[in-house]
C-alpha cells in the first residue's frame, strides 16, 4: 500500500546539557500536560522583542531521520526513508533558490541519485510563472537519495556539505535547515516587532498537517539526544536570530537549566504520564 499524501498548503516563510528525566520532579505534576516555559527580552539593536520556547530548546529532541522518522505521509512508513522531504520544498525568495541552484551544480553522481534527472528537468518546479519549489522525482524531493542508492539514503544537499567539512545549512533551503524551529513575526505595532521562535507543530502545516500520522515535535521517541537542542542546533538558531541575540539567548539558557526545575517537553510529560517507553 503506497501511503497517502497530506494537502499541504506551502508553509509560512521563517527569517532570520539536557533536562532531568520526567517524574522526578512532582512540581509539575498540577500544570497543563501542554505547557511550555517561554523567556522574552528586548533586541538591543533594534525595536523587537524576542520571545522563546524554552522547554523546546532545552528538551533533548533529535531529528531520527533514517533511524526511526516514520515520516509525514497518512500512514507511518519509516522504511522509506523519507522524513518530511516526501515534499518539495518552497523557497522563500530569490536569494535562497539560487543558493541551492548553486549547490547542485557542484553534486556528483555519487552524492546525488537524480544528478540526471536534473540535467533534464531541472531541480525546481514553476507554480504561476514562478520556480517556488523543488521538484518531486518519483513521489518525493529531487534531493532526496532513496534507499539502495550506493551513497546512502537522505538528502543529497545535506550529504555534500557534510563531505565537504561545511554546514548543511549553507547549502540547503531554508525551510529544510530550519526545521523543526519556526520563527514568527508579527507587527510592528506602535514601531515594534515581536518575534516568536519555537517548535513546528502540526497545525503549522494547515489542515493537511492533520493528516500525518506522525510528527517529530510530539514524538517522544525523538526526545533522546545527548545535549539540549539550542546547543546542537547552534548554527541554525543564529542563523534565525543573529549573533548577538544568539549570545544572549545562550547566556540565559545556559543558567534557567543550572538553575534546575526545567519543565520537561510536553511529549515526555505523556511518556511518563501513559507508562510508556522508548
């Protein structure tokens, strides 16, 4: 049975160790089970303030892509391999596609199972006159190497940057190497922009978001990394927010987890809550 695909409407344009395990800590147990601790202080360049999900950033979510994603299609399908590349990926200007345009020229064959493919038919497909997201080859992103293929399954991008001793970030879209962080913002009112960056959830995706039968974010088998995820995912939360706030940021999360207490990740509290296990 070939999984279903979700309608998906393109998702909104983002710019720019770990907690002590659930059920030590009874201080919890009266609060919501979808409660999240947050953090806002005031940009000191600008007029924004800054608002963080703090019980993400200091959750030990990982991405398990290839080892265990079950992906975003109707039906759990881990064995593809897939994650949530099984669509193409909207760009967000001009800037980001041409920097992945850039990117696949230098692809090899051996890094890259649709290099020929490409040569054809390009790496982008046009919607209203417009190239606004990468191609799908057989039911899946162009950049996505399958399983079997001789370089390995996953993201030929990612693979590239890797191989060459740089950041994925540098070379893939950038709602790819965003994920799973989302930043919002909203205003200005009265001058000031306020700037929200937390989790995706599955409502981010729309209705069809509804449709998966699973998502990373509320997973709590992807709670199981070594360190916090605002360390591992360093790069990309400055690349979101800048250097100084990022300084700032990591100053203030660096003390709220030695001051103990931290609010375990929702999907944690559920674990612990229903008796189960990873």
């Amino acid at each position: 049975m070939t999984p279903a695909r979700p309608s998906c409407p393109p998702p909104a344009r983002s710019r720019p160790g770990a907690p002590a395990a659930p059920g030590q800590d009874e201080r919890w147990s009266g609060s919501p089970l979808d409660a999240h601790e947050w953090v806002s202080f005031e940009d000191p360049a600008e007029l924004r303030t800054w608002r963080f999900d703090v019980t993400f950033l200091l959750s030990n979510w990982q991405c398990l892509f290839g080892r265990g994603c079950q992906g975003v299609l109707t039906v759990p399908a881990p064995e593809r391999s897939e994650g949530c590349c099984s669509y193409g990926a909207h760009f967000v200007d001009e800037d980001d596609l041409q920097r992945v345009r850039a990117a696949a020229r230098e692809l090899t064959s051996e890094q890259w199972q649709w290099k020929d493919r490409a040569r054809h038919g390009g790496v982008v497909t046009r919607r209203r006159g417009k190239p606004t997201v990468t191609r799908q080859v057989e039911d899946a992103c162009i950049f996505l190497n399958r399983p079997g293929f001789p370089g390995g399954a996953g993201c030929a991008l990612h693979r590239a940057a890797l191989e060459a001793g740089g950041r994925p970030m540098d070379r893939k879209p950038e709602v790819c190497w965003q994920l799973p962080l989302r930043r919002e913002d909203s205003g200005p009112e009265e001058g000031r922009v306020v700037s929200t960056l937390r989790q995706w959830d599955r409502a981010d995706w729309g209705p069809g978001g509804e449709e998966f039968a699973w998502w990373c974010t509320e997973a709590p088998e992807a709670f199981s990394g070594a360190e916090p995820v605002w360390r591992h995912m360093h790069d990309e939360l400055e690349g979101l927010v800048g250097p100084e706030v990022m300084a700032m940021l990591s100053e203030f999360l660096t003390a709220r987890q030695s001051a103990g207490a931290v609010l375990p990740h929702p999907a944690v509290r559920r674990r612990h809550r229903d008796g189960s296990s990873t």
